[in-house]
C-alpha cells in the first residue's frame, strides 16, 4: 500500500468517526426532552434527563401526556427549601395515581439548586406523580448505593423566578394543610416542548402578593 493510499484511508477513517461521534452527540441532545409547566404565576421549563433516570422520565411523561398535572397544585411549599406538587387538586383530593417507580437517586444526579426531583414516602420505591424543584442545593437528600434518596430526574432551565415566586405565597390558612398556599397555585397545563421555548411571563410581573384572583371560582383553596 503506497502512501497515498494510505492516508486517503487513514482520512475517511476518520471522517466515519466525526460524523459517528457527532451522531451521538446530536442523538444524546435529542433525547433530553422539555416540559413546560403553565402555573397561575407564569410558566417555567424542565430539562429531563433521560439517561440518567429513565425509568423516572418515563414515568413523568406519561402523566405528562396524559393531562394528569393540568390542574393539580403545588400544595407543599417550604421556602429555602422546596416547593413540591403533582398530585393534589385545589380542594386537596388526592388523585388516582399508577403503580409506584423503583428508585434511581444512586445516578449521581445532586438535588442542587433548580434540580426537580420526586418525591415519596419512607419507602424508596414508592414514588408516583408527586415532584419537587430545590430551591437551594439539598444534598442530604441525595441518594448513594447504600443510601436510597430523592430521584434527580430534571432540572428547571427557564422561568425559575416563577417557582421563586411560588415560594414567597403567603402560608398557613390550612390547619390540614399549613404548607399549602392560601390560595391555590395551579399548574394550569404541563406540555412537551422544544429546546427553544422560551416563557412568555411579562403578564405576571405585576401580580399583587398575595395571589386573589386566578380568573376562576376556585382558585381559593378550601379551609
């Protein structure tokens, strides 16, 4: 084989490698779908991540895609700590959820700041519909593979000021329910979207604290 030869093969090599890589370069972002959550305080984004807790994205897309979100509340708040929903109505039913997920927090995914993780019971396999978004880095909630955590599963990338503002609801209305906004914060609609949304929120900036009116009889979360 002269040179030539030699380094026209070497060349096309390489190329099959590029392209290869760059394949699944684009395929890996491919894969980390969207959601939009609408909220009666505007709408944020979570980044999902996939490969990292599969089972736990499957999970959260189907009750995605199955309406079930559009019109829970975010019914556990905790400023400097959490604000957790998805699966309460504004009355505080519970609704019927699917079979409990098997834990995947030993992912080595952080609840640091802005992560969205699920939340569950004592039982590390019991985790449904129900998530939260850190609003500090919580790492004692981590998961090791001696220890079971909280499943990372996303991460908030746009409209994190309006979890933000989720958090400054005034509390404590609800003897049953004292972590509960007074009124009630709803997710509206949770939707597949593109990484190129972006959340129009300029209607909610000017909200008077706190929330009274989400244009609906119900907004008032019932004592």
């Amino acid at each position: 084989m002269n040179a030539q030869c030699f380094f026209r093969r070497a060349f096309h090599c390489f190329t099959m490698l590029c392209v290869l890589a760059m394949t699944y370069a684009s395929s890996a972002y491919a894969a980390n779908e969207r959601v939009a959550l609408k909220t009666d305080l505007g709408t944020f984004v979570i980044e999902l991540y996939p490969q990292e807790a599969p089972v736990t994205v499957a999970n959260f897309l189907e009750y995605v895609d199955s309406k079930f979100y559009d019109g829970t509340i975010f019914h556990r708040v905790v400023p400097g700590f959490v604000v957790q929903g998805g699966g309460m109505t504004f009355d505080f039913g519970s609704k019927e959820t699917r079979e409990p997920i098997k834990n995947e927090s030993d992912n080595g995914l952080s609840n640091d700041y802005k992560t969205v993780a699920m939340a569950r019971t004592s039982n590390p396999d019991s985790a449904t519909s129900q998530f939260y978004i850190n609003l500090k880095a919580n790492t004692a909630l981590d998961g090791s593979k001696d220890k079971p955590g909280y499943t990372v599963f996303g991460k908030v990338v746009e409209g994190m000021e309006v979890v933000e503002n989720i958090a400054k609801e005034p509390r404590g209305m609800h003897r049953a329910f004292p972590e509960a906004p007074d009124y009630a914060v709803r997710i509206l609609s949770a939707f597949r979207v593109k990484a190129d949304y972006k959340p129009d929120n300029a209607a909610h900036t000017g909200l008077k604290k706190p929330l009274q009116n989400s244009n609906v009889s119900n907004a008032l979360v019932k004592p």
